[in-house]
C-alpha cells in the first residue's frame, strides 16, 4: 500500500521535526515545548492511522460488496 509508505515517511519527517527544535535555542521553551507537543498529536494520529492500515491489509474485509444504507 502506498499509503502506508507516505505515512511512515511522514512519520520520519516529523520526528526529525522534533529532534530540529530541540537545538533550536534561539526559541524560547515554551514556544518549543507547544510546538512539540502540536507535532506529537499529529504522530499520534498518524501512528494509529498506520496501524489501522496495517492491520486492514493483513486482514482485509471478507464482502468485497459496499456498505448498505
């Protein structure tokens, strides 16, 4: 799945979004702390979002019909 490969790259990229703000030390600490902590929730959705995929794609839905209203 493609997807998966774009979210861990963007997995990676903010990790190394967050590792660039820890040597920023021409920002103060708070503004770092908030700027970490708005990356952080970003990953933690896209951690769950990639483990949702994975787990559809080792285990994909029986009916290939759509849902029915």
């Amino acid at each position: 799945m493609k997807t998966i490969m774009h979210i861990e790259n963007a997995l990676k990229d903010l990790d190394k979004e967050i590792k660039d703000l820890m040597f920023q030390t021409n920002v103060s600490m708070k503004k770092r702390d908030d700027e970490v902590l708005f990356i952080q929730q970003q990953k933690s959705v896209l951690e769950q979002t990639l483990s949702d995929l994975k787990y559809i794609q080792a285990n994909p839905p029986k009916s290939t019909t759509a849902c029915k209203s």
